[in-house]
C-alpha cells in the first residue's frame, strides 16, 4: 500500500529521469554488434557499435574503438579518423597526450543531439591468429570548460589504452595456412604495405622461417605448415643490399604475385627461367661438367683467377647445363647459366658479385692470385 502511494506521489517527469538514468546503468545505450564469433584469418567481418546520447542536451561526443591485435580495416565512416600505433590522443583525466600501443578508431560527432543513437559500423580483417579483443566506450562533453565527460560504459573492469572503462568483445582469429594467398592480402592492401609490420615480419621469416610470431602475422598457427619455400624465401634474399633496397616490398610483392616475373626474378639475381617457389628438378653436380668449365674459363683472359677464387671460398658447384654451349653454376638452390664466350669471366664475375655481396672477395684481392671478384669485371 505505501508502495503505490510512493508512486503515485512521483511526477511522470521524475519518472522518466528514472528511467533514463537506470537504462544508463544497464549500459542499453552502448551496443556493440560484431557478425561473427569467429572468423579464419583474412576473413572481413563486421562491427557495429550504436550509442545514444544520455544527456538532455546537445554536446559534443564520440565513438571510440580499439582493438588488441594489428588489422586491416577495409571500410570505415566518413567520420571514422583512424589513430594507428605511435599516434598521441588525450588521456582520461590528464591535460597530457599518450601514445597509442593499439590501433584506434574514432567517430567524433561536434553536435550530438539529446537521445540521439549514432552509429560506427567498420568492416575489418585480423592480422594475427589467436583471440581478438574489442574495446568499446562512447565519450559525451557534458561541460567543455569544466572538462566533465560522460564515458558509456559508466564502470567496467577493463580500461583503454586512455583508461577510460570499456566494454569488451571478443572474436576467435582461426588460422588460414595458404601462405601465398595470405601475403598476397596483405601486400596488396595500399594502407598495410607501407607499414613496418609487413617489412618486420617479412625480415622475421628471413632470418627464421619457422618464427611462430611472424607465422601468425601471415595467418598460419602451426609451424609444420611453414612451407619449404619460406626457406627459399631466406636463401633468395641472403643478399642484405636487397633486403635493404627500398624496392624490395615492391619486386617481393611482384614475385608473390607472378612467380616468372621476369624484372622481380632479376631484381633478386635469380634467371627468369627458375620458378622460386615451385617445387623443380634440382641440376645435377658433375665432375665432367666441372672438368670441362674449367678447361674453358682458364682458357679466357683473367679465367684461372676466377677459378681460384671460386675454388678458395668453395660454396660455388657447376652442373650438367642445358647444352653444350653453356656452363651453370650454383648457389645455394639458385642456378646460372652462361654462353661459352669471351665475355664469360667478367659475365660470372659480375653474378658472383651480385649474389654474394659479402663475399671476402668482392673487392679484397685473394692473397695467392692477388686477384679479386670486382678487378675480373669487364
């Protein structure tokens, strides 16, 4: 009986402000809507995240989102500015700015009326395999000058990187062990081939094909689906002027893309002719054909110091070439043919110099001949 006439005294006006203020507590005026609860790796997904305003009047505010690993985002709001990592933003209750560790997004609005539902809808992919973690607030200015902010959610046991309280999502990355179909998304994306991520991880696989982190930026979790020409992949950019060279990204892309292409195959000093990463037909090593290139570079001008220096370093093999009038030679699982001319030293030489940038004898004279590989150059 008191509890009707407690209710019956409460004006509808009061009511209402009720109403709102316990609906803010529930957190029913932020909603965060993601299509799928997993996704395999390069898979899009969509996020939603709808706001409303709790406020009785106009202000400024926003939607702000972060996320807890690296990814693409491939469609976004006209409104949507993205902070990528290393980018400054304010920090809850500080005047100062901190540096983003996580990539974020916001949707800044200067007049968010009363009440009113905005929405931030983004279409994204992962770059790492494992569990993805989604952080969601809504900000509103209640009192410029007084720097009050209303944050959605109210209270919550995880913080943002600007440690305002978040509502959390998650979503399971699976893996997607097609490397080549991986690394094809990626450096075909124009926001994501720029970045040092790619060039890290890249380099990463370079040193240590098997490298479970890097693995897991190319979408493969299991290191026994570490295919065999990731080890190629080490051998063909050995060199490190190439790894360096500010068209390596470009010439790999190429090469990923097109495995004959012809300029990337030359770019990495490998004959058009050899398809990097299909398995081929190995050369055969043979002392007939060693015999016979010999007989004939030490018949040429310089041909018996560049002999000696292939011999001295011994990493350097001939093979049974594809006819008569040539001589390969070998470097690892990398092979070169070259006519029977009078331009062959200098010809072998230059390849040598190109493929083993390192080499002692580059430019440094072997102390027997007192001959070294760039002096044979013609």
């Amino acid at each position: 009986m008191l509890k009707n006439n407690l209710v019956k005294t409460i004006s509808p006006k009061i009511l209402v402000l009720l109403l709102v203020l316990s609906v803010n507590v529930l957190g029913a005026d932020l909603k965060v809507n993601i299509d799928k609860t997993e996704v395999k790796w390069g898979e899009v997904f969509t996020l939603e995240i709808e706001a409303i305003n709790p406020l009785n009047k106009t202000v400024q505010g926003g939607i702000t989102v972060s996320f807890s690993s690296n990814l693409i985002i491939t469609d976004k709001n006209r409104k949507s500015k993205i902070y990528y990592e290393g980018s400054r933003v304010m920090k809850n209750g500080h005047i100062s700015r901190v540096i983003t560790k996580d990539i974020m997004v916001e949707n800044w609005y200067k007049r968010w009326h009363a009440h009113a539902k905005r929405t931030m809808k983004l279409k994204l992919f992962v770059l790492k395999t494992g569990t993805l973690k989604v952080y969601a607030r809504a900000a509103f200015m209640k009192n410029i000058k007084r720097k009050q902010v209303i944050n959605l959610p109210r209270d919550a046991a995880v913080s943002d990187q600007q440690d305002y309280p978040v509502y959390v999502k998650h979503i399971l990355v699976k893996e997607s062990p097609d490397f080549l179909r991986n690394f094809q998304l990626i450096v075909n994306n124009s926001a994501l081939i720029d970045s040092p991520a790619i060039l890290q991880n890249i380099q990463r696989l370079i040193n240590n094909p098997r490298d479970k982190s890097a693995l897991r930026f190319f979408g493969i979790e299991d290191v026994k689906d570490s295919p065999d020409y990731l080890m190629q992949l080490k051998k063909l950019v050995k060199n490190p002027k190439i790894v360096n060279s500010p068209y390596f990204l470009y010439y790999l892309k190429r090469l990923i893309n097109n495995p004959s292409d012809e300029k990337a195959l030359n770019f990495f000093g490998v004959v058009p002719t050899d398809v990097i990463f299909a398995k081929r037909e190995k050369p055969v090593k043979s002392e007939e054909a060693k015999r016979d290139a010999i007989d004939f570079i030490s018949n040429q001008r310089g041909g018996e110091n560049l002999i000696a220096l292939i011999e001295t370093e011994g990493d350097i093999y001939f093979f049974v070439p594809k006819n008569r009038s040539t001589i390969k030679i070998g470097y690892y699982d990398n092979y070169y043919d070259f006519e029977k001319n009078g331009a062959i030293v200098s010809e072998i030489a230059k390849t040598i110099v190109r493929i083993k940038p390192n080499s002692d004898y580059v430019d440094k004279p072997e102390p027997m001949t007192g001959t070294s590989y760039r002096q044979l150059i013609r």
